[in-house]
C-alpha cells in the first residue's frame, strides 16, 4: 500500500502540540503553482493515529485506502534573515490538529499528520489547484493589502506575502492573524522581521485567549474602526483590497438571493458583511471586486 505514496517528509517542526509547520519532496519535479494554492495531502486508513484523537470507526475497504484533504501551501519567507528568491525543493505546510467533538468525534487525517516524522512517505496530489491566489487581483495592484486569518488560514498569505515582497510591491499590507494564544502564531518572528525590513509591512497578532492581553477578535478590528489608531492603516474600498482565510465563522461568506440580486449572510457578524458595508465589493466568480476569502471548512 506504500506505493500510493510519491512524496517524502523531509522536515516537521511541532511548534505547539497542536500546530505542525512540514516540508514535504514530491518525487517528481514539483509542478507550477501559485501563492495561495493548495495541494492535496494523504495518508493510509492504516497509518496510526495521535493519541486522544477519538475512537475511529472504519468504513468496509477503507483500511486500505487513503485519507485525503486540501492544505495550503504555506511559505517560511526569510531564510537567514533574507527574502527567499529562488523555488525551494520541498513544499511548506502549517496544520492545526483537529480535536475530537460531538459532532466530529474522530478526525481523519490531522491524527495521522501529527504521527509524522522526517523521513516518512505521504501522498501529494500532482497538481497544485484553488483560485484564491493574487490572480484575483487582475493585475491591478492595489495601494494597500489586507490579509486577515484566522489560525492555519494564515499559510496561503505567507507565500502571497513573499511573492510580493520578492516582486517589488511598494504598497502597504497589513497581515492580521488570529489565534487563541501569542505561542499559536508560529510565524510571528518572521512577521516581525519583515516590519523591519519593509517600511510598508505591518503584522498584528491578536489572541482570544490570552489572559493578559485584550481579547480581540478581526471583526472588533473593523467594527470599532481599531486599525487607524493602531497601525495607521484606513480601511478605504478604494485603494484596498482584503484576502481572507480560515474560519468561515470569521470570513461569513455570503449567498446571492438570485431573485433580488441581494446579498445573504447565512452566518450574520462575519468580516464580509462588514466591508460589505463599508463598501467593499464581493468576488463573484465572473466578477472580482475587492473581498477574497478561502473558508476552511
Ligand atoms: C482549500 C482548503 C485549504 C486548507 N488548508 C489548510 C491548511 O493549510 N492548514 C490547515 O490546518 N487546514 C487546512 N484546511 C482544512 C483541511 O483540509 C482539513 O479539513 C482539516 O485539516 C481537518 O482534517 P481532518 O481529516 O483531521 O478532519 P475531518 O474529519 O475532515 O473534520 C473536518 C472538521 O474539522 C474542523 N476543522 C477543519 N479544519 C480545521 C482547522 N484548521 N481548525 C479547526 N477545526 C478545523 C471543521 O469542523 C471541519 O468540519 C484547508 C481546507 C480547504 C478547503
């Protein structure tokens, strides 16, 4: 069953118990991808699974086969301190472990990610596939970026950032993460380089369960006007555009009512209704405005 697997695991980092940063070698050349898209990954039905992860139940025929999900490539940006400027041989993945629940009472996959060690085979998809790249721009680069994630939905703006900033953009970008504690953004250091580095990047790290620190989630940001005043950043639908990724409770993507041509928000308080609001104008998928979002689940 090893021979379903074309890749090897060259590094894996755990930089909280449930957060992984790998590197995986497909064994063929890499296939061309861009910023912001994502691979499949996989593993055997047959390999372990971390402990406290739920009691799985397999399917009939499914001890054999293999368990598949989308992740982002993600990008370490600086390597010594400097710009990566050339492809890298390996593939950059950011993975949260998810927990058993009520409804989801034995993930598949992350159990078996976090079982990983350097070394060991998985499977990569061949293609490199998703939309939510900088293509959404329309090769119009705007005055100011925003990127806002929540978690691991941070991955697809690494390697979008280090496009840019490879590339010479000279506009603002503010890169939001959000996670439950300072330790969870496992690229804070290189986020914080980069502020030094480039007069137009600044990086915020917000936490929800800090004991210490104001608990802020990215829809305060927006609903109490916060970011004038704390990165000097205006949120202005004319020379912005924002990418989102992560938690659709965050992004609340909407549904248009085909009758009345309206937008609906099916999860109410999230990011895009905000800017709806603000005049920010949704992707469609013949149509770009200037909200782009990837929801994770
Ligand atoms: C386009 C795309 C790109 C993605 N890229 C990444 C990535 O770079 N890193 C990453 O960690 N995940 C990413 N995901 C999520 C990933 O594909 C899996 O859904 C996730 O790893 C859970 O897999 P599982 O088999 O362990 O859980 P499953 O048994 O498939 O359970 C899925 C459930 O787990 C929960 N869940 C899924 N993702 C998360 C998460 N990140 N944090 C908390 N709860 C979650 C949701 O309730 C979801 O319904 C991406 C998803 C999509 C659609």
């Amino acid at each position: 069953m090893s021979d379903l697997y074309n890749a090897t695991v060259l590094s894996v980092r755990y930089p909280q118990k449930n957060l992984m940063i790998f590197r995986v070698k497909p064994d063929k050349k890499i296939p061309p991808f861009k910023p912001g898209q994502y691979f499949t990954l996989g593993l055997g039905y047959w390999e372990p699974r971390i402990l406290g992860s739920g009691t799985e139940v397999l399917k009939e025929g499914q001890e054999t086969r293999l368990c598949k999900r989308p992740y982002s490539l993600s990008d370490p940006i600086l390597m010594d301190s400097k710009l990566i400027k050339s492809d890298t041989e390996w593939l950059e993945f950011y993975v949260a472990l998810v927990e058993p629940s009520e409804d989801n009472p034995a993930p598949a996959l992350t159990p078996r990610l976090f079982c990983l060690k350097g070394g060991e085979r998985i499977f990569i998809s061949e293609k490199a596939m998703g939309h939510y790249t900088l293509d959404l721009l329309d090769g119009v680069f705007p005055k100011q970026l925003l990127f806002a994630s929540t978690g691991t939905g941070e991955a697809p703006h690494n390697a979008m950032i280090r496009w840019l900033l490879l590339n010479g953009y000279k506009g603002k970008i503010l890169n939001v993460t959000c996670s439950r504690r300072q330790g969870d953004h496992c690229y804070l250091e290189v986020h914080q380089e980069l502020e030094k580095m480039f007069l137009g990047y600044r990086a915020l790290a917000l936490s929800t369960r800090e004991a210490k620190q104001k608990k802020l989630y990215i829809q305060d940001l927006i609903a109490e006007n916060l970011l004038k005043d704390m990165v000097d950043f205006e949120l202005d639908p004319e020379s912005t555009h924002v990418f989102l990724c992560g938690n659709p409770a965050m992004v609340g993507a909407p549904k248009k009512n085909r009758e009345s041509g309206q937008w609906e928000w099916a999860i109410s308080g999230g990011v895009v209704e905000m800017l709806v609001k603000k005049g920010f104008v949704v992707d469609e998928p013949k149509k770009h405005g200037n909200i782009h979002f990837e929801n994770y689940w």
